[in-house]
C-alpha cells in the first residue's frame, strides 16, 4: 500500500501543450521474509518530434501521450539493477494483464477454470513477483489504456506494425535515458501479438540506438502469422494446431488416462511428418492413405471420424472448439481450452464468444481500482483494456501480400547480439499461440547453431494467459526469475 508521500501532477488547463503527469507513491512488501521498499512511478509520458522548417529545426511537438507503470526498488544500484519492458498484444490489449497477473507487485486472484471469483474480486500482494530480481515497466501502446495520441496527430499512425514498434521503442529509450539505466541488464517481457512487438524490438533498439538488451520473454508466443491463421490456401496451421488440439481432447477425457505429455509427443510426430504429407497430396492421396488419416486425427483430436472426413481432414479451431464437447452442449475455450460455457446454440459450426473471456471483470475491476487507490493515479478516460477499433483499424501493410513474420528480425537482433538469450513460455491448452506453431518458427530461426543454445523453453498445463493456472503461475514466476538472473551476466 502506498504512504503518505506522494507526488501529483500540477493541473493544466486545455490550452497547454500536454506534458508528462506521472505521479509518485512510495510502497513495502515482503518476499520470502526480506522486506522489499520499492517506487511506483505511473502516468502518461509525452512522445515529441522535432519539427523541421524549410530545412531547419523548428522545435519539437507533441505527437502522443503513453501510460506506464514502472516500479523501482528502492536502495538498489540503479545503474546495476535489471529492468523489464513489459506489454501484452492484441493488438490494441493494454499491460493489465501480464501486470496484474503475473509480474507486478500486486496481482488479482481471479479463480481457474470451473472455480472463477465472483465480484467484487481480490487484489492481494504478489510475494512471486518478478520486482524481486527486476525493475518493471508496464507500457500501454498508444489508444490502449490511457495512452492516446496527442491533439493534432491521428491515432491510425500507431495502429500498425511500424508505428507501433517505433513509439514503443522511443518510451524505452525515454525512460532508459532519464532514469539513467543505460548500464542495467535490459529485458523485454511480452505477451501473444507482444511477442511480435517484442521480436522487431529486439532488432529495432539494436539498430536506431545501439541499446542492446540481455534478454527477451516471449509469452505465448506467435512470431509468425501464418502459423497460426488459417487461410485458403495454406495448410500450414492444421498440422501446427494439432498437438493443441489433443491436449485439450486430452484434459476433456477424450484420451482416458493417457498422460498428458505422452499424448502430445504423438501428436506432435504425426503434426511434423504423415498430415503434412496428407494434406499436401490432396486428391492425389489414396483411399487407404485417407482412410488412415481420419482415423488419426479423429483419434488424437477426440472428434468423430465423420467429422474429420467432412472436415476434409482440415479442423479449424474455431471448429474445433464447437465441437469438442458438442455432445454435452458445451463450446470450449479458444485462450484456454480448459474452460466451458453454453454456446448460443447447439449446432453453430463455431464459437461466436470465448468462454475464457469471462475473467476479463476481474483484472478491469482490479487494475481500476488499484491505479487510483493505490498508485494515485487520476484520469477520466476510459482504461482501453482492449480497444476494438484498434483490433479493426491494425495495419500491416509492410508485409503486403506476405505473412506478418518477424522472424527475419528476431534472428538478426540474435546473429548482432550474440549474448541475447530467449525465453519461451507455451501453454498446452493455448488455442490461440499454439505451442507447436511457435516450435516451428523457432527451429527454423535464420542463425547458426550454436546460438540456438540461447534459447530456452517452458511448458505449462494452462493456456494462453498461463498464470491463471495457480501451479502455472508459481512455477512460471520461478522460471522467469531464473531467466533475468542468468541473462543478466552478473
């Protein structure tokens, strides 16, 4: 809980130009019994250009204003300490839920699948919490959270690949720059399309300003778009989603007792070699062939051979999840597939609503309430826990008739930066990254071999947003403390 000592933002009147209002609060913790005294520093910091006149420099202008969070231990050697970057995806989702789920000081208890808190809900300290071994910074992209482009300038500049990365790479560089940290340990920690954001940030500080980071968390994990987005066409993500799909046949008692990581290994194999093989024949393949292949895919997914055949051995994961558990009138979910709810009826080809989404009340509530309680933080506009304009308006137009990869630059921030280590984090009932997609676009990583050794992986029996699995949770705190502190070549 914050003290007393607080520092609030003089008021400005709607005439000024817009300056940073970050405010400062002062807050104790314990951690395995060792009392942690650290700062909280919240607000919107103000992104400028420099304006240019006939050739010459004409000052700067105001051109966005971008929430964080940032939390510093106090006592520590500042210029020595790690500090953590952290956004989740999307896009157009804001940093509440790897802060107030995972990596902040303070996280909400939300319930599990079949055991949710109802409301109000709780927000309880966070003794896991990454703050231990590292400063945080949450960053809220601009039109997410509070973040929102400065008056005069259009909000559609950021709502793409490019804009994106280059106004979060200007608030790091920022913050780096004014809180003298050019000598810590710098890692970036995001989640789902974060993880895009992350990869092409990783190369983007290391060319634009020669900020070398010591390591990146990729947190359900997609670096390629055409992995995991089924198109006509491309075949690509019916074999990569399979292991998906048998993991979650798996927890839903499709595969009896059969272990869970037994399960996937099969299909796993079956997902790299013989379906491949299968769909790219076509009507080439023979009867026996076909009827082979059914029998597989019907047998590892837990749906009916009849469905797999007029399915066309194809099974789209919205599909999917309609029909799981159609028998007992069941959709499941696509961001975990552990969770259930009743669909709007019972014979839609798809899912038309996520029953994990439910959780959402939960870190609204909670990061509402904490930001001005606790933080001090006071702003009237809404918080963009996800912006739906910034999902339709998303522009990828750099990768014009090509797939949004950022692979290419993942691979080239590593080959110039030979110490930078990877961590990846897969959720087996993930059924929006998952896990085998992300293994494919790994192993197919243009570096040489040896710097595949920086590259470390962690799998948990949870799905797309991990932490929500109480055992996850713990056990994903641990490994991500471990991570900065071996990355931190101290």
């Amino acid at each position: 809980m914050a003290d007393e000592q607080t520092e609030k933002p003089a008021e400005k009147t709607e005439t000024e130009a817009p300056a940073d209002d970050l405010v400062t609060t002062s807050h104790q913790m314990t951690v395995k019994r060792r009392k942690l005294n650290y700062t909280a520093t919240t607000g919107r910091l103000v992104l400028r250009d420099e304006v240019f006149e006939d050739g010459k420099v004409d000052g700067v202008k105001p051109k966005a204003e971008v929430f964080l969070t940032a939390y510093t231990l106090d006592g520590a050697e500042a210029g020595s300490r790690p500090v953590t970057f952290a956004f989740n995806g999307g896009p157009g989702a804001a940093s509440l839920w790897l802060h107030m789920g995972l990596l902040g000081p303070r996280r909400v208890v939300s319930g599990d699948a079949g055991a949710l808190e109802p409301p109000p809900y709780r927000l309880v300290d966070n003794p896991e919490t990454l703050l231990a071994s590292s400063d945080l910074v949450f960053i809220d992209p601009v039109s997410t959270g509070y973040s929102r482009a400065a008056k005069g300038n259009k909000p559609g500049d950021y709502h793409g690949f490019t804009g994106d990365v280059e106004s979060i790479g200007e608030v790091i560089r920022l913050w780096t720059s004014r809180n003298g940290r050019w000598m810590s340990p710098k890692f970036l920690a995001g989640e789902s399309y974060g993880t895009i954001r992350a990869g092409a940030l990783a190369e983007h500080l290391q060319q634009r300003y020669g900020l070398f980071l010591n390591g990146i968390m990729l947190l359900s994990s997609v670096i390629d778009m055409g992995s995991v987005f089924f198109s006509e066409g491309n075949d690509r993500p019916y074999a990569l989603f399979l292991p998906t799909y048998a993991a979650i046949a798996n927890y839903h008692g499709k595969h009896g007792d059969r272990p869970l990581t037994e399960v996937v290994a099969e299909a796993e194999e079956f997902a790299n070699r013989d379906y491949p093989y299968a769909l790219a024949k076509g009507a080439r393949l023979s009867e026996q062939e076909r009827t082979a292949t059914v029998a597989k895919l019907a047998e590892l997914t837990g749906l009916s051979g009849d469905y797999v055949e007029r399915s066309n051995l194809r099974i789209e994961h919205l599909h999917f999840f309609a029909e799981l558990l159609r028998d007992k009138g069941l959709a499941i979910g696509r961001m975990d597939g552990r969770f259930t709810g009743s669909p709007v009826d019972g014979i839609g080809e798809q899912i038309t609503a996520d029953p994990f989404m439910q959780i959402t009340g939960s870190y609204t509530a909670a990061f509402n309430h904490y930001v001005r309680a606790e933080l001090e933080y006071e702003n009237d506009l809404p918080y963009e826990y996800i912006n739906p304009k910034v999902i339709q308006e998303w522009s990828y137009k750099e990768f014009e008739n090509a797939s949004t990869t950022v692979t290419d630059k993942l691979a080239s921030a590593m080959r110039g930066n030979e110490f930078l280590k990877v961590h990846v984090a897969f959720g087996y009932y993930d059924g929006a990254t998952p896990h085998h997609a992300a293994e494919d676009c790994l192993a197919k990583l243009k570096i040489p071999e040896h710097l595949h050794d920086n590259i470390e992986r962690a799998y948990y029996e949870a799905g797309h947003m991990m932490y929500v699995h109480e055992p996850s949770r713990i056990q994903q705190s641990k490994d991500l403390v471990k991570f900065v502190r071996d990355a931190s070549n101290r």
